[in-house]
C-alpha cells in the first residue's frame, strides 16, 4: 500500500512508509523507488491509497507505464475518475479504480446495501469502458450524472436509446451487438462466428448463452421479435426491474394492461356470454 501525498507513521511492515520513512509528499522518484524495493522482495501488485491518489494521475499512469509487470489499484472517489482517465487505464491495462462510494457507510443498517449496489453499478460501468467499446460520456452527463441503480448501466443505456433497437441478431456488427443487454463479449463474438454457416433464431442464442429474459426486447431473428414485446421505454424498465411483471416465456407480456369491465380478475376462466348479459344489466 502506498500514499502518494499522506504516508502515515504506523510503521507496519511491508509499507513504503516503514521502509523509506515519513515524508511530506512522495514525488515520482520515491514512488518509483518504492515500487522498485518491493518488486525485488517479490511484490507485484500495488494499492495506492490516501485521500485522492488519482488527483497525481499522470504520476500514476507514469509509473504503470514504467513497470508493466505490476498491478496497481487506487481508492479514489467516483468524480475522479475522469474521461481522460478511462482511456488512460484502457491503454495501460494495469491500473484499476477502487471506488469509494460511501465515506461513512454504516455498514450495520440497511445503507450497506444500497451502497454495495452502488459500487457494483460503477464497476459495472467500468467493465462496459473497458470491454463493451462504450465511453464515458454516453453512460453520464451533466443532465444524468449518477447511475440508475434499477438497471445495470448497459440496460439504462439501451432504454434511453430504444431508437437504435432492436437490433437484427443475424446482420448487426459486433460493435452493436456488444451493446445490446444480454449480449457479452463471448457471446458477440460466438454470434458473429455462428452466422457465418447460416442464420440464427433464438434457440441458437439460448445456446449460445444469450440472456434472452434480458436481450428480447432489443433484438429480432431474421426480422421476429421473440414475443409481441413493446418497444417502450415505461414497458421495458418495467419488465426489466419487477421479477413479478416479467414476461413469462409463452405468454404475451402485457402484464401492465388495464383490466376491461368484463375481465375476470383472477384469470382463472374465460366471462361468460350470461355473465357479460348479467354486467350489461347492473345484475353482477
């Protein structure tokens, strides 16, 4: 662990402050020395640590450059971790965020949770930077600048942008396909490989290992959609964030329609033409 601006004085073995001492503010240099004591003892991975070591970001990125054979992760709070920063890691591959979500967290109530869930969005959102060709702009902005904890940021991101959907599973780019929720990388790239030798239907994606509970309503086979989904953004995050209200496989996802005069609530049978005459008549 190290501190590139507060190094404490606890002196706990293996901590470059035990090793080098207590200083003020550690420069590139000592960093660099630092990592490189340690790296002779066999240590490769690296945390930095303090109250933003990611406000030194081209001292951090400097030092991943340098020793490419390390791993290094920083606690950092989410609104450091810039644009410029994003692609940064993406290039250097070696550095990694810590989000520090909650500074007083009780992790003893119910706000442990809540922030839990928040730290998994960000890492999340993380992965999509790194792995899904998204960038940082198109998940947050000054209009939307937190995460949506219903929806992973992949699903907050398909519903906000239902014009470029669905999606036909058997033409799409990998590019496209990478964005549509449901749809991982291994997955892309089998469908990709797949269609090569003939077209796709929903069984091939199952198989190919496809979250359809989560993609159906953003892709189509061969110009079909899997059910008589609509394309709405309420409908969608509806089904997407009620276990309840999510289509059931076979049935035709209207769960959110209104009931008629004539429906029976519990669904259990077809009304009557008696019972209908008996409504129309005041007589039920």
């Amino acid at each position: 662990m190290i501190d590139p601006s507060f190094p404490c004085a606890q002196d706990c073995q293996g901590c470059g402050s035990a090793i080098f001492g207590v200083r003020p503010e550690l420069g590139f240099d000592s960093l660099d020395q630092e990592i490189a004591a340690r790296k002779a003892k066999g240590t490769h991975l690296f945390l930095f640590s303090g109250l933003d070591p990611l406000s030194r970001e081209q001292e951090v990125i400097a030092l991943c450059n340098k020793h490419t054979d390390c791993v290094f992760a920083a606690i950092t709070p989410p609104e450091s971790v810039s644009e410029q920063l994003a692609q940064d890691m993406l290039r250097v591959r070696t550095l990694f965020p810590a989000i520090r979500v909650d500074r007083e967290v009780d992790l003893v109530t119910a706000r442990r949770a809540a922030a839990l869930l928040r730290e998994h969005r960000l890492y999340q959102a993380d992965w999509l930077l790194r792995f899904y060709g998204f960038r940082a702009e198109e998940l947050l902005d000054e209009d939307r600048p937190f995460f949506n904890v219903m929806l992973d940021p992949k699903e907050d991101w398909a519903v906000r942008h239902l014009e470029q959907f669905p999606v036909e599973i058997n033409r799409a780019p990998l590019e496209m396909l990478l964005r549509v929720p449901g749809v991982g990388v291994k997955s892309a790239r089998r469908i990709v490989a797949a269609r090569r030798s003939g077209s796709l239907n929903f069984s091939d994606l199952k198989k190919i290992g496809v979250v359809l509970k989560r993609a159906i309503y953003f892709i189509t086979c061969s110009g079909r959609l899997m059910y008589p989904v609509k394309i709405e953004e309420d409908y969608i995050v509806r089904n997407l964030t009620s276990e309840k209200d999510r289509i059931q496989f076979g049935s035709d996802g209207m769960t959110y329609r209104q009931l008629s005069l004539f429906d029976d609530a519990s669904f259990m049978r077809p009304v009557t033409v008696v019972e209908r005459q008996q409504a129309a008549l005041g007589q039920l």
